[in-house]
C-alpha cells in the first residue's frame, strides 16, 4: 500500500513541476522584434493583433494591400505591415533586407511562419502537377526561403522559430498537394530544431486541427473540386460514378461539423508559448479534433488508419465493375 502512495505522490509531483515548468517566462521581452507572415486572414492575422497589444514590435506580412490596411487599420503604431509573397524570391530578399535595417544589432526574436494555403483537394488521378506545385510552393519552399533569409538575425537575438504545419503532416487523408507540403514542413522543421540548438536557437512546431479559417473554407473547397470533376474525361468519371460528387459533397460537410474547431484562439495561444515560454514546446497539437482523433490515429499501424480513413470515403462506381 505504501508503495502505491509513493508511486501515486511521484506522479503528482512530476506532474506539478512539469506545470511549474511550463509557465516559466522568458524576461524582459517587451519591445522584442517578431514576424510573422500571411496576416491576411486567420491565424496570423489574429496573432499580430495579439502580439502587438502584448508589446512586441510586430512585422506583419500580407499577400494583398487590402489585408495589409485592414490590419494597419486596428492596431498601433508600432506594428508594421509590409507585403510579401512567400513564392516570390526576390521579395523574400528584399523583405529580409529591410527587416535586417530595421532590427540593426538586436536581431529578429521571433519568426513565425503561419503563411500557407490549401490548394486543391480532390483523388490524385483527378489533378495535375499544378494543383501539387502550388500549395508545396507555398507552404514547404517559401517556408524554406522566408526562415533561411531571417535565420542570421534569429541567431543574432537567439530567438524562435515557429513553423505552423498541420496534423496534415503526419497523416494525409486526402489527395492534393497540401500533405505532401506539410509532411515537408515537418522534415524541415526537425532537421533545423536540431540544426540550431548550438546557436540556442529554439524551433517550434505547430499542428493545428480543423479550424475554420479562410484556409479551410467547406464551400470554397467543394467548388474548386466541381470545377475539376465537370472537367474529368468520361472515362474517370465513369469509374467513381455520375453521383460521387453529390455524395463525397455530403459525407465531408458532414465531418466538417463534426471535426471543425470555431475558435482559432488556441492556436494563437500555442504561438505565444512558443515565444515567450523558457521552455517551449517542440511541437504543439491543437483543437480537439487533433488532440482526440488525428493525432493518436497517426500514431496506429496503416491498417488501421486506411480502414476508419476510408470509412470517410464514397464507394466507386469501379467497385461493383467484374
């Protein structure tokens, strides 16, 4: 019995100082240099509202002039926006080169990388080597390219990195060029956390689940994917059936009520940690549908994960074809 008590206190205490542990912050950060890119919309446009506020001097990268002003529009002074397009290499030079006149001798301490988009989502013998090009340009090389041109200053502040992926990069459940980037992302981002340990450059990575973002938009996605499907050859469409589209259309609204995370804050949340705790998190896992479901099932033999995976899909018309 008294085994069992000691065994039961030890847990506890660990337990405590890991939490003791976790809330430890680092000093004296206020008036910090941090960027972030693809503050249009969604995450990061929520985490440079936030950061700001918290007293960081934010620089805020957005695709368009219209996402830029918006932002500029409800935040302070200090907040700087500028317009970057990850895809563009020469952009990233250039903004890497007046973000480095801007911070001079302090360095940048904190990157992150939240710039991404989805692409299209459809089976992989319905695309073409555009539909992947596009999301791994942005999502995986412009990542890349944004973190290489900024790592000097990170080293110069001994700062963070925090690269926003997916439970998209640990389990592909569809067809397109969205997993394969994020799969990327996470290659990446355990390689350079390795890379940058001698410097004490710390790298984060974050997995978010379903959010609902302009990112993850059921409507847009269906449509781009009508678009592809009245454009198949009858042959294909033939194999997956005349009312695949309808029914694949229903059976992903359905997991979308289901799976969809309404508030994003908790991923802002874990971008905060990332930043401003003394020990940060190499990888944070968010939304309950990740906590609960992806995550865990990436973790189980394939056989598995293809048969509650393809109890998701639509049954082809091919199937019934002897």
């Amino acid at each position: 019995m008294l085994f069992y008590m000691l065994f039961f206190l030890g847990i506890i205490s660990l337990w405590w100082h890991w939490r003791a542990r976790d809330r430890m912050k680092v000093p004296n950060l206020t008036g910090k240099y941090i960027f972030i890119t693809g503050c249009d919309t969604g995450f990061g446009n929520r985490a440079a509202k936030i950061f700001d506020k918290k007293g960081f001097r934010v620089f805020a990268s957005c695709l368009t002039e219209t996402g830029a002003k918006e932002l500029k529009a409800v935040t302070s002074k200090q907040l700087q926006t500028v317009l970057l397009d990850v895809r563009d290499s020469d952009s990233v030079k250039n903004v890497a080169a007046w973000v480095k006149a801007e911070v001079q001798s302090e360095g940048l301490w904190g990157l992150v990388n939240n710039a991404g988009i989805m692409g299209t989502s459809a089976p992989t013998d319905w695309l073409d080597i555009e539909h992947f090009r596009d999301p791994i340009e942005v999502n995986l090389i412009g990542l890349i390219n944004v973190t290489i041109s900024m790592l000097p200053l990170i080293k110069k502040a001994k700062g963070r990195i925090v690269n926003v992926s997916s439970v998209g990069g640990r389990l592909a459940f569809s067809g397109g060029g969205y997993f394969p980037s994020k799969f990327g992302v996470e290659g990446f981002n355990d390689s350079l956390r390795r890379d940058m340990k001698a410097f004490g450059v710390k790298v984060c990575c974050i997995q978010p689940g379903l959010f609902k973002t302009a990112l993850t938009n059921p409507a847009r996605i269906m449509k781009e994917k009508e678009v592809i499907w009245n454009k198949l050859p009858l042959d294909i469409k033939k194999q997956y059936g005349e009312d695949y589209f309808q029914k694949d259309a229903a059976k992903k609204e359905k997991l979308s009520k289901i799976c969809l995370n309404k508030d994003i804050s908790p991923v802002v949340q874990c971008m905060e940690h990332a930043l401003t705790s003394l020990h940060p998190h190499t990888h944070y896992v968010v939304g309950q549908d990740a906590k609960l479901f992806w995550n865990p099932l990436s973790r189980m033999p394939t056989v598995i994960q293809d048969f509650l995976l393809l109890r998701n899909r639509v049954e082809l018309a091919a199937s019934h074809i002897k």
